[in-house]
C-alpha cells in the first residue's frame, strides 16, 4: 500500500499536535504553506479561538524566505499589541528549514519567546 506525500504530510501532523496544544497563557503559533502565500495564526486551543493572525497577502510579501521573515515579525507586533509574549510553535508538519525557520526567527528576534 503506497501513500501519497499528502498523507505522509497529515500523519507527521497528527503525531506533532497530540503533543504540541496551545492555552491561554502560551498560545499556539501554527504554519500553514501554499503556493501562493504563508499563513500564521496564534491559536488558544482552550477557547478554540485564533486570538492573531497573518499572510504574506497582508505583509505585502511574497512566499519566500525573505517574505516569511516580513511575515515572522508581522505576527510578533501583532502578537505584542494582544499581549502575548510566549508561544508554543507548531510548525504543521513542514520541515523546520528555509520558510518555517526563517519565519520563526524573526517572530523570535520580534520578542516572542518560544
């Protein structure tokens, strides 16, 4: 029985988030990729509420590293102006290089502490 990379991806996704969950006190900060754009949402999973969100559409950004670094800093003012300061990063089952790191570098370098 083959798999697709698409199943692949959702099982490596399902295996992160039963161990990464996002509270009221250090919400979840989650990556999704297309094509087209970067999407960042911080995610209250008690409340099931996205309390900050974000995309290179709003950051005027392209779905580059450059972009995800516009993006990475976008998401930490806004996250600042809703007074968080502590995330947990769940990077959605997406390898942790290139896009995915320099985005969570620069929402680092924004104040937010991982």
């Amino acid at each position: 029985m083959t798999h697709s990379k698409l199943q692949h991806r959702l099982s490596r996704k399902r295996r992160i988030r039963s161990r990464v969950r996002g509270s009221a006190l250090r919400p979840r900060l989650t990556v999704y990729r297309s094509l087209r754009q970067v999407t960042v949402q911080v995610i209250d999973d008690d409340a099931g509420k996205t309390l900050v969100a974000a995309s290179t559409r709003e950051a005027k950004a392209k779905p580059t590293v450059e972009g995800a670094k516009k993006l990475g800093t976008l998401i930490a003012k806004k996250a600042k102006d809703a007074k968080i300061t502590a995330i947990v990063f769940d990077r959605n089952a997406y390898a942790y290089h290139g896009i995915v790191q320099s985005l969570a570098d620069a929402a680092r370098e924004g104040g937010l502490k991982f």
